[in-house]
C-alpha cells in the first residue's frame, strides 16, 4: 500500500524520531482535460465471468519474463488490488467509528461490500478490463472471530454474521467463479493503514517469522482446491523501522531474502501449483540529505536471486508511486530530501529507473529471469490538476505498455459520498451510498487505462526457454534445497551449508571461496529419484586435477548439489557432492578439466554469463551441453580447500 495520504512514518537520527509528513494535497474541485498523447486507445473488451473463465486455464506457472497459464499460454496479469481485508484503522479512536478510518471504513473486509451486491462487483470489475485480483489481508484479520456488522455486509444480506475471514472466503468463492485470478497479499500484520511506524514495516512486525509462515501454510491449504487462487504475494513493501533495515542475503533475522526462501519452500510444499510472488525492499537508510538512503526494489536481486522448490512458480514486483522516487521516500516536509521524485523526471529517466528498479529482471537467460508483476501504482482521478502528475500517469502507462509489463493498480474499489467524491481518489471505481457506480472511465485516467489493458503484447503459446537459478547468498544460513525430494529426506551432510538445485535442473557452476553456485535445466536429462553423497575418491578413475583432492560422480550420474564447510577455519571448504544416476545414457567421456583458482572460466555465449551469480569471486561453469561430473579442491599453498576445479563432460 502507498504511503501518500497520511503523517505517521518516522525514522531514527541521533536517537530522535522523526515524523515523516506523507500526506497529500487536498482535492481539488475540477478535473483535468489534459488529452492523451498519441493515437485513441482501443475499448476495453467487456468479458463476461463465463467469457473470462474460458480464455484461461488454472494454474499459472512463468517461462520466462512471461506467466503462462496451464495450456503454456500467455495470461497477462491484468490486475487490481481489491483491498481493505488489511485494515483501515488509523491507530487512533474507535475501529468501529468511520472518522478513525483512513480512505473509508473497511471493517477488515474487501471494500464495497456495504454498498454493492457481489454479482454487480463482478459485473463492474470486468467492464474496466481487469482479469486478476490483488487480494491483501492481514495477519490480525486472519484470526478475528467476531463477525462484521451488519453495516459491512449491507448490500450482502448472506455474508451477516460472517468473520471476516468466512467474508473473504466468499469473496474468493465470487471472483474464482466469475473467471478472475486471486493473489493473496500479506499487506499488513496488524489491521492498521499502512506505513508508518505501524508495527508492520517487516514480515515478523508484531510476530514471529514462524508465525508468518504458519499463516501463510494455513491459506496454501485453505485454498489449494481452488486452483483460480494463483498466487501468494508474501509481503507488503518491507521498510526500515525506527532502528533498523531489512537486508537481503545477510543470513540474519532482518535478511528478507531468507525470510521469503523459508516461506515460498513451506507453501510449496504445500500447494506446488500456486505462483509466489516476491516484491523487493521498499526502503532502507534514513530519508535526511547527507544519509544514506535508497529504494533498493529488485535490484538486490541482480547478484542473489531466490531459488525455490518449483523455480517456474516465481514472479517478482515492485511498486511506483508518482510521489515517490528512487531514493525519496515520498516524505513532504520533515524527512523530505531533495532527491528526483518519479513525477519530476522525463520519460525517458522515468523508464530508466523503473528498468534499474525492477524491470531488468526480465531479462531473458539470467540467473534472475522472472516475470515483474507491477502490483501497485496510481494516481488522484477527479480533480487532479499537478501537471506533473498528469504527465506521470501518462509517461508510466506509456512505459507498462512498451514493456508489455503485468500490473495491478492501487485500489480498485472505495467509498464515495452523495456528491461522488471518493474517500480515496486514487480508486478505480467509488460507489454512493446508494450503490450507484462512479468509474475510471469517468475521469482524466482513461485513456491511460485502456492503453493499458488493451496493448498488444506477448500472446499465445509460449515456448519454454531454458532456465538458469542460482545457489546460495554469502551466508550459511540457510542453506539452498531447492529440492522437493531432499526436503524430505534426513540431512546428507549435518553441520554444513548445503545447496541442492531443483529436482528438474543440475548443477552447472561453483564459485571459489563463497557458497555460490549455479544449477540449470539447459538439455537437461531425466534424473532417476535416487541421490548419492560422494565424500571420498571412490569414483575418480584417472588423475584429472594433479595433485587435488577430488570428489567425483559415479559414471552415469550428474551432480545435483554440492556441501561446504561453515567453520571459521576453512570456510567453505569443500566438503562432499551429490549425485543423481541419469535415467538415459550419458556419453562415456573422461570430460575436461575446468580450472578456476585464478579466473572466472565462464562460456562464451553460455547461459548466465551476463550476469554475476557470485560477486567478486572466481566462478567456474560448465558449457551450456555439459554436466559437473567433479570438484577438486587442496589444502596446500593456503588454499583453504574451497573449489579450484570442475570436471565437465558432455550431455550429447
């Protein structure tokens, strides 16, 4: 959620805290007719659920930049965030009082349900193109066991005595019938508006990491007969605290990256077939000119990429705000820097950035390669009148258009008095108290919507491209087994950091002095369910790392993960390698010996080689039509035992 309407965030400097004034401008009374550049944009398509439901086939997977849909399809994420279920409150006075709300009164319920039948919710979300909810929630609202007020539920007389979790079910039950895909979104922990000094800045805010997960495992079994629900989103712009940042690959208990390792590799275990969607840091460091501070979004994501157990589940996304900026927290006043905000560049910094940000992760053929799902963004509607904005709104559509890039704008529904002003003016659609409907398509934005659910993009068949993950973050823990069959079995090397690459891919580079690695499915072979742990020379039949010690695979097999150690003498010593017999034939070859003690030995053209999956460290891989059939390794002249070696042989 945006932090753009009101005053509560706060940062730490010199043991003060600093409140940070986010709020925006009042509304104004007129609205813009500023045109839109370039040709009229398409109509909107108007589906209806049946219509919808039949276009695509449950569940989606990725290829790529690309989410495909269970036939390999392409299913662009056409997206809205349908929120409130994540709280409304303000922090202050009565939850049940409306005037200690913030942009409406959501009663912990998805917005609107007091106003409109859900039959007619369905019916208007598809008439502004959308295909795909953003469903937030809370921690807090998961566990709530009084039922709404009748109030909340007005225009929905069979959701009364409902909690609101029951309220959520049936709200899913509406949308999945209807033909939309749902996205779970762990907004907040607390039901409080989002983001301030709210006890909900990181996943484990107000609970544990454990807990985190446990709510998440509960829902991944909720609805895993649903397959409509498509994907877990696992938290909601993770930011610094009063005292501290979370960081991404340090192994501690602020490291994000752990936290989402632990929880995609839970739900998936769970529920195999549902999309988990990773949204960057949103902020770190303290907003004061002369600090540091940033925005870091995916682009921690270049050097240490999440590996998971089904690695084609995995989306990325980011959010941008036209208040906001790359190292601005959107703060006015007190916290304000003078750093560009997104509204005050061209359009040509504006794609810059948002490509620095988050969108280079489409790239194809890097360790990273995932689709962005730009899961919120927006703008006032009626009444805008800041050129600057106007010409945000205009650039960035332009922008998602051009990159044919997945989106869901922020909200889809709010509240909206007699006059039709809406509680919250960045909404999509605002309902009277009397249900009638006030619409995008009534306001400046239109031109820029439809450009946007109508751009001709990526269509149809998608072709599976050969994927490439990476292993290990520079930390021991925890380790990388992204192996759905080893998360089952007991522990094949105890006391040491271990990476295991998914059951679908092989390992195909090592990195010298760090646990990094890289695994691919590049003409991969079909692996046979067994594994060996080679902790001795049993297997080497002739001297191909003189004077190393050397771990081998049997003949036959191909090394699916490897160990090392976690001491502080030695570190990352190697330690021993796993191995999986081939269910076909590989060549008999005695390979070639990849040496990497001194420099990178990379492929030219070979897979992943424009990006660094082991940062100022010596890697070593394999051609694209090779497997690692060996490590070696010594302990002389210093070397501590860390990887110094491969050997490589042919798949063909």
């Amino acid at each position: 959620m945006q932090r753009r309407r009101w005053a509560r965030g706060a940062i730490a400097l010199s043991g003060a805290i600093l409140t940070l004034a986010l709020a925006m401008p009042a509304q104004a009374a007129t609205t813009s007719t500023r045109p839109a550049t370039g040709p009229a944009p398409a109509q909107i398509p108007q589906l209806t659920g049946v219509e919808l439901a039949a276009s695509w086939t449950a569940p989606l997977s990725t290829r790529g930049r690309y989410v495909v849909d269970a036939d390999g399809d392409r299913f662009k994420l056409l997206s809205a965030n349908w929120d409130g279920a994540q709280g409304h409150w303000s922090g202050s006075g009565s939850k049940a009082d409306p005037a200690t709300h913030n942009s409406g009164d959501s009663y912990d319920i998805p917005m609107g349900l007091d106003r409109v039948a859900l039959p007619t919710l369905m019916s208007d979300f598809h008439s502004i193109g959308i295909n795909s909810i953003r469903l937030p929630f809370s921690n807090e609202m998961l566990g709530m066991t009084t039922a709404v007020p009748d109030a909340a539920v007005a225009a929905n007389p069979q959701l009364r005595g409902k909690t609101p979790l029951q309220v959520f079910d049936a709200v899913i039950d509406a949308l999945t019938a209807d033909g939309f895909a749902v996205i779970l979104n762990n907004h907040t922990t607390t039901s409080l508006w989002c983001c301030g000094v709210d006890a909900n800045t990181k996943w484990y805010s107000s609970q544990t990491t454990e807990k985190w997960i446990s709510d998440w495992v509960m829902l991944a079994d909720r609805y895993r007969t649903n397959p409509r629900v498509v994907g877990m989103d696992l938290r909601n712009e993770v930011r610094r605290d009063v005292t501290d940042d979370a960081n991404w690959g340090m192994g501690d208990g602020n490291d994000l990256y752990k936290a989402y390792q632990q929880a995609a590799i839970a739900i998936q275990k769970v529920n195999p077939d549902v999309l988990i969607v990773m949204e960057g840091i949103n902020w770190q460091g303290v907003p004061i000119d002369g600090f540091f501070h940033d925005r870091p979004m995916l682009k921690p994501v270049a050097n240490t990429s999440n590996t998971i157990l089904h690695p084609d589940k995995l989306v990325y996304s980011a959010h941008v705000y036209a208040y906001t900026g790359p190292q601005h927290t959107g703060a006015t006043g007190l916290g304000e820097t003078h750093d560009l905000r997104y509204r005050d560049m061209t359009a040509a910094q504006l794609a810059d950035a948002v490509t620095q940000e988050a969108l280079f992760v489409t790239t194809a053929g890097q360790h990273y390669t995932a689709p962005v799902w730009l899961s919120e963004f927006g703008i006032r509607g009626a009444g805008e009148t800041d050129q600057k904005n106007i010409d945000w709104w205009n650039n960035f559509t332009d922008l998602l258009a051009a990159n044919d890039t997945d989106f869901a704008a922020w909200p889809l529904v709010t509240q909206a008095d007699a006059a039709g002003t809406f509680a919250d003016t960045y909404a999509l659609l605002g309902y009277r108290p009397d249900g009638s409907r006030i619409s995008i398509a009534d306001d400046w934005r239109y031109a820029g919507w439809q450009k946007l659910v109508t751009s001709v993009g990526t269509t149809g068949h998608v072709a599976t491209p050969t994927r490439w993950n990476m292993l290990g973050s520079d930390s021991y823990l925890p380790d990388t087994n992204a192996s759905a069959l080893m998360q089952d079995r007991p522990d094949w090397d105890p006391g040491q950091w271990k990476g295991v690459c998914p059951d679908t891919e092989r390992l195909q580079g090592v990195s010298r002095s760090s646990n990094r690695a890289l695994c691919t499915d590049a003409g991969q072979p079909p692996v046979t369910t067994v594994r060996h742990v080679v902790g001795t020379e049993a297997n080497v039949q002739f001297d191909w790392a003189g004077g190393y010690s050397k771990l081998q695979c049997a003949n036959g097999e191909i090394a699916v993960g490897f160990s090392l150690t976690i001491g502080t003498i030695n570190r990352w010593a190697t330690s021993k390698l796993l191995c999986a017999p081939s269910a076909t034939a590989l060549p008999s070859s005695n390979g070639r010996t990849l040496w990497f003690d001194r420099a990178d030995d990379r492929p030219a053209g070979g897979g992943s080689t424009a990006s660094d999956w082991a940062p100022g460290r010596f890697k070593g891989q394999c051609a694209d039509d090779e497997y690692i059939a060996g490590i070696a390794y010594t302990y002389q002249r210093l070397q501590g035992g860390v990887p110094s070696a491969l050997l490589c042989k042919p798949l063909h």
